[in-house]
C-alpha cells in the first residue's frame, strides 16, 4: 500500500493520501454551484491519476444527453464526441460499474467512437454511478505510463470517483430544487399579478370609454385637430395596454389540435422579413423528421411572432446581425413524454444580469414604447401547453431562447 501511495504522491506514508482525500472530500461537499464543482473535480482527478488531460461527459436529465466538460483547452475534437444514453459504452459502463480501459475494449459497434478515443489518447473510462444511474463519465487521457499507473492504483482512485460521483448527484439535485422554486415562484408572482391586472383594467377602461367618446364628440369644436388625434392616439395605446392585461390575465382557451411546428415557425419568419429586412440574416434549420405536436396554432403563433420581433429589434443595429432558428428534438422527461425544443439565438445587444430575471415580470420592459406584457404572455401560452421557455443572454454579446413543448 505504501509503494502505491508513493508512486501517487511522491510521500513515505499513506498519511499524504488520507490528507488528500479529507481535503478532497471537504472541498467538494461545500460547493454547490455545478461549474465550480467540475472544475475543482477534473483537476484533483488529472492531479491523482497524473493524466494529460481529463474530460467529463455528465448527464442533462432533461435532454437525457451527456454534456461535455473539460479539464484543459477546449478540443473541438473531443467535444464533438456525443455519448448517448443507448450507447454501447454507456450501457457497459452502467451494466459493469466499474472503470473501462479502452485497450480492453472489443466491442464492434460505433468504430469511429472509439477510434476518436483513441487518437485523443483515451486511456480509461470511469463511471459516474449512483444508486444504480449513469450521472457522467470521466475519460482520463494520457500515454502508456499513465494507463499502468492508473491499473496499478485503481482502488485508490476509484476512492475519489465514487466521491466525486455522489458530489455531482448532490449539486443535480441542488440544481434541479432551485430550478422548480423559481418555476413556482415565478408562477405564483405571475397568478398574483393577473389577478390585479384583470381588476385594474376593468376599472381604467370603463372611464377610458367614457374619455374617448367625449374627445370625438368635442374634436369638431377644437380648432387645434392634430392634438385631438394626439390625445386619441394615446387613449387607444392605453386601451391596447388593457387588452393586453387582459389577455395575460384571462387568456383564451386553447384550440388544441395536431399541427406542425416546422410549418408555425416558417409562417411566423416569413411575417417578420419585412420588419428584419435584407440586414438581417435570418436562418431556419429543422433537425426534425417529425414536428406534429398537439397545441394551438394561433397561439404559438403569437409566441414565435413576438420573440423573432425581439431578436430582430435587439439586431437592428449590427451590420452582420443573424437569427438562428433551430428546431430539434430534446429527448424525454421522467414521465416517457416527447420534447421538442426551438431555440431562437442572435447576436444581439443582449440583457444585463441584472434584468435578466425580471424578463418574464409584467410590465417590465427596457424599450422606450413597450409595455412589459409580451414576454409575460408568451410565457403563459407555452406554460399552458406543458411546455418551458428559458432565456439566457450576455450583454452585447446575444441572446439565446430556448422553448420545450411536448409532442
């Protein structure tokens, strides 16, 4: 045991591998945020198996996919590996729970998989596992000696693998917690709100009403007529700021039936070329062979329509201003339901940290005629239809939006 330790940590007792992992343990178990704790994570793990490299694939149970990290340089390479959860790998590695060395591979199937592990020097597999799931995978990178090294101290390191394991379902799960608190909490502001918008705008228009009729029927007394068409305009815009309360605070059933998304997305881009222009590279890519869901065209209509004006009013100022628009299928949830998701990106102003959470709030808006409603509704409507919408922006940078609805 002592020789084995030495060959890690270069000590003449095991008390440098007990400090270690005490050190390693504390760590991890006080980091919550996930980005922190993969970072710290990959670097003990090159540290302790003395690897070139280490990466991790860890599991998006939403998308049900496994999301790249990496412990060095970004490798277009290796980012491009796309471990899916039928694949023959995976499936060993959750059937086997043990560490994969990829010289001992014999399996047949997904040959330009492996073949790429190994022109990156892929030496081992580790599996993620936790009460019998497949959280991720750690591929540790290297040559021959550190292949040998790892064999010859597997247990100990297979030690801070299973830590590692349990800290990354623990920061998941955090993840998951913080995320249905702020659905709830954004779903109870907004129920709240509703319910004051809808008595609000029954009481403003009924003397809005009465205020309108009065400036029509004295206007031919007014010799100054361009401000009574001022003073008509303006009452009309509020009258369009109730409608639109209105609508947030009672919208309209429904009218569920199957149509297909390709054809809602390409009918809203081509309404919205005008506005966008010849300035404006606007782009469609349909990954899907399938788009048929069951919702209410209109309806989604009025989502893509408002969110393409957004992007394309966020673009207006650059000179090589893009949209993309890509429809893909997201996988399932826990429930066996089929997701799609839209996501709409530009290269855009983007949105401050500090607004972005308010983004969904009524009445909160950064444009100087807006109202703060659109992004309220849209959110309803696709709330409505068991569907999510998540924005995430940087600013100057762009802006991405992504939409899940059900099939």
């Amino acid at each position: 045991m002592t020789s084995r330790l030495n060959k890690i940590f270069g000590k003449k007792n095991d008390s440098s591998f007990k400090d270690f992992l005490k050190e390693f343990n504390r760590s991890i178990s006080i980091i919550i945020d996930k980005d922190l704790l993969i970072n710290n994570i990959l670097s003990k793990i090159e540290y302790i198996t003395k690897a070139e490299n280490v990466h991790l694939f860890l599991l998006n149970p939403d998308a049900n996919k496994y999301e790249f990290y990496t412990s060095s340089k970004y490798n277009p390479d290796v980012a491009s590996i796309k471990l899916s959860s039928i694949s023959d790998i995976i499936r060993w590695l959750l059937v086997n729970e043990k560490p994969l060395f990829l010289s001992k591979y014999l399996l047949s199937s997904e040959k330009e998989e492996k073949e790429l592990f190994n022109n990156l020097h892929v030496k081992v597999l580790f599996p993620l596992n936790v009460l019998g799931k497949l959280n991720g995978v750690l591929l540790v990178c290297g040559n021959i000696k550190t292949e040998e090294e790892i064999k010859e101290n597997i247990d100990l390191i297979s030690i801070t693998i299973d830590q590692a394991a349990m800290a990354f379902e623990n920061a998941l799960l955090y993840e998951q917690q913080k995320d249905r608190l702020k659905k709830m909490y954004r779903a109870d502001q907004l129920s709240v709100l509703g319910q004051l918008a809808a008595g609000a705008a029954h009481e403003i228009r009924n003397p809005l009403t009465i205020i309108r009729s009065t400036i029509q029927f004295l206007k031919d007394e007014v010799q100054n007529k361009e401000m009574v068409s001022e003073l008509i305009e303006e009452v009309d815009r509020i009258n369009a700021i109730i409608q639109g309360l209105l609508n947030f605070a009672k919208p309209a059933e429904l009218n569920v039936e199957t149509i297909s998304l390709e054809t809602i997305i390409t009918q809203s881009i081509s309404l919205t070329r005008t506005t966008a222009k010849n300035k404006i590279d606007i782009k469609f890519i349909n990954n899907c062979k399938n788009s048929d869901i069951h919702a209410d065209a209109s309806q989604l209509k009025q989502v893509f329509l408002n969110l393409l004006l957004n992007s394309i009013d966020a673009v207006s100022d650059k000179d090589n201003g893009f949209i993309d628009i890509i429809l893909d299928i997201h996988g399932q949830n826990e429930k066996g339901v089929n997701f799609l998701v839209v996501k709409i990106k530009d290269n855009g102003c983007g949105i401050s940290a500090e607004n972005i959470e308010k983004l969904f709030i009524p009445f909160f808006t950064t444009k100087t005629n807006g109202t703060g409603l659109g992004l309220s509704i849209c959110y309803g409507i696709i709330n409505r239809h068991g569907g999510e919408i998540e924005i995430y922006s940087k600013e100057n940078l762009g802006t991405t939006i992504n939409i899940k609805l059900p099939q």
